[in-house]
C-alpha cells in the first residue's frame, strides 16, 4: 500500500483518506494509520500547493544560484547546506555533482530583494567561494504539474 | 429532385442510426460539460511506440505490407497470444492484421454469412455487431444478458438461442458496456454446447488486457475443442492507447483467416504501415507500460464504482473493460430521462443503457478512462443530482 499511496499522494494532496481508502481497496483506519506512521518516520515531509504565482503577483522573483564551497573536514558540505536551508527566503538547497557544489533556489519579492540576499546572506558565509545567480524568467512546469495551458481532452463528450 | 430513397440500398437504410445523436447535439452548446461518456483511453500511446512509428516514416516505411500485415508483427503477435492466452497461432497462416478489431470483425462475418444465417449477439453489447450483421444479410439473435448473471452469457440462454440456422455467435468479453467478463468456467460451459456444432464463435477480445479478476482473461479459443472454431479479434486500441492508429488482428483456423484475408485484400490491401511498424515496439517492450495503465483503471474503477453506489445507484463491480453500468432504476426515470437531465441540470454527461440495446433499459454507461479528479467531481454532481431527483 506505502508506494501506491505515496504515488496518490505525490500528484494530489488533497485526496481525503476516504477516497485514497476506496482507491486502495483498504479501510479508511489503515490509511491514515499508515500516513501517520509515513510523517512520522520522515517519508512525507510536507504537503505543499502548486501555484502559478505570476497570476497573483507578477513582480515576484526566483533564482537559481550556483554556490561552490569549501567543504568542512568531518561535515563536508552539510554546515553550509543547513545553513542555506534556514533561510525562509530559500525554496530548496541540493549538494549537486559536476561544475557546483550547492544549487539553491531562491524566491523575493522582485530581483533587488533576491540580489540583495545572495549578495548579504550567501555570498557571505565563509565557505562559500562563489556564487552564480539565475534568475527565472518563466515556468512551465513545476512538481510535475504543467503551468502552462493544460493538455485539452479532445476526445469530445461522447463515443461509444 | 434526386429521391435518394430509391438509389440508397434498403438495407442500410433500415439501420437505425445510434440513439445518441441528440445527446451530442445538447452537449455541444455546452462549455463545462464534465463528460464520462467516451470508449477510448486517455492515456498517450507510450512513447517508444510512437518513436517506432515516426523512426518508420523517416526510413520511408510507407508502401504497403503484404495483405497479411508484416511478418515480424504476425510473429510477435503469435508469441503474444500464445503467452497471454496459451493458444498458438501460425503466423504465416492463422493471423490477419486488420484496421482495428473493428474491421476484423466485419470482414470475419463476411466470410462466415450467408443471407439468412443467424448471428447470436448477447446484449448490451458494443454498438457495431447487429448492424453489422444486418449489413451482410445476417439474421441477428439477441440474447439479453442480466445483471443478476453479471451479464454473462448463460447456457441455458444459449441453447435457447441456437436453431438450425444459427452460423456465428459473438462473444464480447470483457465487454463494452458493461464491464462483464468471462471466466474459464463460464466458457468451458458454453463450449460444452458450441463443440459438436457448425457454430462459429466470433471472440471479441479487445479488452482482455483489462481484466480485473482473480485470474487474468482467458480465450474461448484455449478451451477445449474450441480453437478450431472460434476466431480470436484483438488488438492495440486499448491495449496500448492506439485508438487512432487503427490497428487490430484476426487469429483462427487458417481456412477461416485466409478466407477473412481474401475479403482484406480487396477492400482494404493492408492496414496502415506506420501502424504495424509501431505495433512490433508495441507487444516488444511495453509489459511495463500496459501494466501502469491497467493500475492506473484498478484505482479509478475503485472509486466510480464507490461513489454510485454512494450515490444510491446500485452499480455491480465490472471486473473488465474501462466502463462501469450503474442501475438508475431508483430514480424512477428511463435511462434517456436520467442522461438528459443529468446533463442539463448538472453537465454531467454519460451514456444512456439503451444505446447498447434494448436490455440496457434502467442503466446508463460510465467510462473512467479519465483522471480521478475529473471522475470525483462527476460523482460529487451525480450525488447531487440524485438526491434532488429523490426530493
């Protein structure tokens, strides 16, 4: 049930546990007692919503900003990683291979705020030995859900 | 004035047309219909198959193919049959390609009817057989299959529908549209009437893949005593989400198939080229593929079933197809009213019973080939609309 589950969950958190139960041919008890056990153990670690924020606020800003740091003998990158993540301005930190260490994702209110905070709150931290900013121009797709205009069902309404 | 009447051919005239014409017509002046009403996928065909197809048609694969259809698809059709349901087919000899299972159908009765011979079609059943049958001068016998015997075909139906000019019945299993099946029990049952006849079983396959039971679809034609009488129609629509490419097959005797072929040949030459080129990838390396599909039903069979129910509209579990048949009968309204209404009062669009025969009467058709947000929203109105029916 845990991976069907986690699946279900992953492209709509919004099922009800009475739904997901009928979907699993499982009673509801059993489904939430395995959601429950699924946040405990750190599996689900948050239920978010995907929204196209240029709809709401056209201002707002994302970045992607390259870091390369000088990792710490017994901690490695993890210090500058929990660092980064700290910050609510951070949308999501990755230890990278190839060219960079960190890939950070940034959200502002506009580009000043977001330059400002790689310039104050990244590119200050010791280890870190040089950033390169992105910005985000636009989205398409997000946590697998497409922001553009949705695929259209042109099966039409009837057909036997 | 031209009298068209008198130039068009009496049979085809007397086709009656199909009974939803007017429900097309109500929803198209309609912008949010929430529709359940289609008989096809929503899934894309996977994306290798659809690489194989392009890949064919920039090596300039696009002559025709022997009338037969391409060997190797013949090939891996026959590994695919054989493994799926332990019947094994010659493919030089014994299998057709056809423009989907619906051409195979229509050339294999071709071959079969004479004027006046009977064909037994078990009701409600997909729309093409009787008309068909009428159109080659076939007699058709329907047998109305009920909800109380989850719409098998019995054997006492059987025997009450054989006479001495019955040449074919066909056997729609899983079936569109009512989601019924088969199992090997009810077949060897009605074998045990068929084997000592001239009856030809015609085996209308094409949603075997989604069989949701205990066991997985098993042919008539792996019973015994029945393969050299019954032809086997299958195909990639379903299956594989390749609805539009048109493309099935034919697998029997090879004195039936190369009968069935001479009529292919001349009507049609071969089905499309790109179309088999893309079948091979197809039964090649789509195990995978067809299986998250087949899951992806499971779950929403699961919850449409749930929710008519819950809705007070008694719905059977349907252990095959994509098609859930729900019984409307509580509403006190026909299986007409219930869709016309539901579909002005709610734009919920579904198909009324009684477009898949007379036995359909009380029912209506409720496909979930769609996503479970679209399918919870369509039974959050039907659960509304049913209850203000019963105020």
């Amino acid at each position: 049930m845990r991976n069907e589950l986690l699946k279900l969950l992953s492209t709509n958190a919004r099922y009800t546990v009475e739904q997901l139960a009928v979907i699993l041919a499982a009673t509801p008890e059993a489904v939430a007692a395995e959601i429950d056990a699924l946040e405990k153990q750190g599996v689900i670690c948050g239920y978010k919503t995907v929204i196209d924020w240029e709809k709401v606020d056209a201002t707002s800003v994302s970045a992607i900003i390259e870091l390369n740091v000088v990792p710490k003998a017994d901690l490695g990158f993890e210090e500058v990683a929990e660092r980064v993540a700290s910050y609510p301005e951070v949308e999501a930190v990755y230890l990278m291979s190839g060219g960079y260490d960190l890939n950070v994702v940034v959200k502002g209110k506009n580009l000043q705020e977001v330059s400002r905070f790689v310039a104050r709150e990244l590119a200050t931290i010791d280890s870190v030995t040089s950033t390169a900013t992105h910005f985000v121009m636009r989205r398409y797709k997000e946590m697998d859900v497409k922001l553009i205009e949705r695929d259209k069902d042109d099966r039409g309404t009837f057909l036997l | 004035m031209m009298d068209y009447s008198k130039i068009l051919s009496d049979t085809v005239q007397n086709i009656k047309p199909s009974g939803i014409r007017k429900f097309f017509d109500i929803a198209a002046t309609m912008d949010d219909v929430i529709s359940l009403g289609v008989g096809e996928p929503d899934f894309q065909t996977p994306w290798s198959v659809r690489k194989a197809g392009i890949t064919s048609l920039e090596k300039g694969k696009t002559k025709y193919t022997s009338n037969s259809g391409l060997l190797e698809l013949r090939r891996e059709i026959s590994n695919y049959i054989k493994r799926k349901c332990t019947v094994e087919y010659d493919p030089t000899r014994e299998i057709l390609i056809s423009v989907g299972g619906s051409e195979a159908i229509d050339a294999t009765l071709r071959a079969i009817i004479t004027p006046g011979d009977e064909v037994i079609i078990p009701q409600p059943s997909y729309v093409c057989y009787e008309p068909i049958t009428q159109l080659v001068g076939g007699v058709p016998v329907i047998i109305e299959t009920l909800a109380e015997n989850d719409f098998k075909v019995t054997p006492e139906q059987l025997k009450n529908a054989i006479s001495e000019k019955t040449k074919a019945l066909i056997l729609p299993y899983p079936c569109n549209p009512t989601g019924a099946i088969m199992e090997k029990a009810d077949l060897e049952e009605l074998a045990e009437i068929l084997r000592d006849t001239n009856i030809v079983v015609i085996s209308d396959e094409i949603y075997s893949e989604l069989t949701f039971a205990e066991h997985d679809h098993v042919s008539i034609a792996s019973i015994d005593g029945m393969r050299e009488r019954t032809i086997l129609i299958n195909g990639f629509s379903k299956t594989f989400s390749m609805t539009g490419w048109r493309l099935g097959f034919a697998c029997g005797p090879q004195e039936i198939i190369s009968q069935v072929t001479k009529i292919h040949q001349f009507a049609i030459m071969c089905a499309p080229t790109t179309a088999q080129y893309a079948a091979i990838e197809a039964l090649r390396n789509c195990d995978e593929a067809v299986a998250d599909m087949k899951a992806e039903y499971n779950r929403r069979r699961r919850l449409i079933v749930d929710g008519f129910n819950k809705a007070g509209l008694t719905c059977r579990e349907p252990k095959g197809a994509f098609y859930a048949f729900p019984c409307i009968k509580s509403t006190g309204l026909t299986s007409e009213e219930f869709c016309e209404r539901l579909l002005e009062a709610k734009h919920v669009a579904v198909v009324p019973g009684t477009a898949f025969g007379q036995g359909g009467e009380g029912f209506v058709r409720a496909s979930y080939c769609y996503s479970t947000e679209h399918i919870i929203e369509a039974l959050r109105r039907i659960d509304e609309f049913v209850k203000e029916i019963q105020k």
